[in-house]
C-alpha cells in the first residue's frame, strides 16, 4: 500500500476541507442554539424600553423602585393590535409576532405617504401598529406607542408613552437611532428625557402642539405647557422628534385612536 504523504497538497488540502466544515458546522449549530435566547433577550429588551417610556423601570435598572423584574411589570400590560385609520382594535393578529415596522415596507399591508402628510419622513406607514395598555379599574393609566421618525443621519426608533388622561406625555425613549453621541444622540440623554414628563400633547382643538424650543416660552402661558427643551448643536435631530411626536400622535398616527378612547369616556382625569 502507497504510504501517505502528509507534506502533500492533496493531504494540505483534504485537511483545510475538513477543518471547514468542522468549523461551519460547529457555528451553524451555535447560531441555530442560540436563536432562542436572542429573540428571548429581543423580546426582554423591547419590554425593557416599552417599561422606561411609560417611567415604569429607571434608566440603567432591570428592576423597578420597589424591586420588581421586567416580566413582572410588563405582565401588567395588556398589547392590541390597532387599525390607524379606523382607530379600532383589530382581532385576528398574533400581537407577540406582528411587526408594523416590517408591516410599512409591505405594500398590502401599509399605505404611501404624500410629502405633506409625510412630516416625520416614513414614506410608507403601516395600517395596523401596537399599543401597550396599562389599565385599571377605572380606565387608562398608562398607554405606550411605538414611534419611529427621520432626524438627520436616519429614523429614530422609539416608544412614546401617554398618562391615563391621554393629554400629558409620561414619557419618550428610543432604543435605535444613527444621530452623532454629544449632538443628537443627547436623545439618550436621562436628563433631557425627563424634560418630556408632563407636557401638555393636544390643544383644545384635539391637533398635536409639541413644540422644541430653544427659549421657553413665560411658564404660565398656555405656550410653555407643549414646549420641551431642543437639543443644542442638533437643530434637524429636534425638529425630527418634534415631527414624530407631533405625527404619531396626530391624524396619520394613533389620533383616531386615541379620540375614539376619549368618546368613549376611557380617558382618566
Ligand atoms: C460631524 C457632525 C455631526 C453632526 N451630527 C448632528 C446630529 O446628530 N444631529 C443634528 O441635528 N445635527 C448634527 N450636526 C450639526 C448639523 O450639521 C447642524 O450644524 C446643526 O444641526 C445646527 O444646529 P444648531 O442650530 O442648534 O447649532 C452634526 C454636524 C457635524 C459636523
């Protein structure tokens, strides 16, 4: 029988072929075992932002004042799937799989924007989204949006958070934006975060009025209540939060939805 030559291109080769495919099946099977776990922490950290918008779970904590997890507070959330025409819910969507982000890039299941509805730049908004509802026995007590618009680099992602009284916003935060660290990636930034707490959403007319403003208003003018700070050195990243909030929360947004809950007595307050 020949004896095998190890120094041989044919054995180099055969052994790098075998090491290949060693390594790929290995990280394939990685990649396949650990699918659970990352959609489980996808899942954990959309609660996550979902909890500080609604000022349910400090910024930097996993657990809440009084030491209770995300599972638990979320557990007190009740999500709907919401026609944002109608401003009804919607039955028959699997709520825990559905994604109006990837929704807006489907044709049949989104509708274009005209430049002039189109102010928070999405091109396409999806007809169904999701809203987080924290009830009680007397209606709302804390409602939760996702919300998503361009600032200058790319679209912000992020989850807008209403008081029971669906007039003051409780909270904003954003889990993904491409806006530079120190200008508009300030969005980030806790303290400017809790300047949004107690703004005032709607005016008398139900239209949303909120306002970034580089010099606030005189604090007992009806003005002061919709404004919030801008951001300094990040002029298009303010005014495309301004546009999101103000968009979401309007006509093209959750405002069907949120006038149906008023008529029908849900606001608290
Ligand atoms: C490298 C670089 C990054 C910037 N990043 C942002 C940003 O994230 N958001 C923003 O609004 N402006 C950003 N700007 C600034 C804008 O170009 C523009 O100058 C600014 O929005 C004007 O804001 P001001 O009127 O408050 O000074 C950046 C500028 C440079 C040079």
């Amino acid at each position: 029988m020949a004896k095998l030559d190890k120094d041989s291109l044919a054995n180099t080769f055969l052994i790098a072929v075998f090491l290949c495919l060693v390594c790929s099946v290995v990280v394939s099977s990685m990649a396949v075992a650990l699918k659970p776990i990352q959609k489980l922490n996808k899942e954990l950290d959309q609660k996550k932002n979902i909890l500080r918008a609604a000022g349910m779970l400090p910024a930097d904590q996993n657990v809440s004042a009084d030491g209770r997890s995300i599972e638990e507070l979320f557990a007190e959330f009740t999500v709907r799937a919401v026609d944002l025409q109608t401003g009804e819910y919607v039955d028959g969507i699997d709520v825990a799989s559905y994604d109006p982000i990837r929704a807006a890039s489907d044709a049949s299941k989104s509708v274009a924007l005209t430049p002039s509805e189109d102010i928070a730049t999405l091109r396409r908004r999806e007809n169904v989204s999701l809203v987080y509802l924290k009830t009680t026995a007397t209606g709302i007590e804390k409602i939760v949006m996702p919300v998503r618009g361009y600032g200058l680099w790319g679209t912000l992602y992020g989850y807008l958070a209403l008081d029971g009284d669906l007039n003051t916003i409780a909270g904003l935060g954003f889990y993904q934006h491409k806006e530079t660290p120190g200008l508009g990636g300030e969005v980030d930034n806790s303290k400017w975060k809790a300047g949004w707490q107690g703004v005032r959403l709607f005016n008398d007319m139900g239209q949303p009025q909120v306002r970034l403003v580089k010099q606030r208003s005189a604090s007992t003018s009806e003005a002061a209540s919709y404004e919030v700070d801008a951001l300094s050195g990040a002029t298009f990243t303010t005014k495309g939060v301004e546009n999101m909030v103000n968009y979401w929360t309007g006509d093209g947004g959750f405002g069907a939805y949120l006038k149906r809950l008023k008529s029908n007595g849900l606001a608290q307050g």
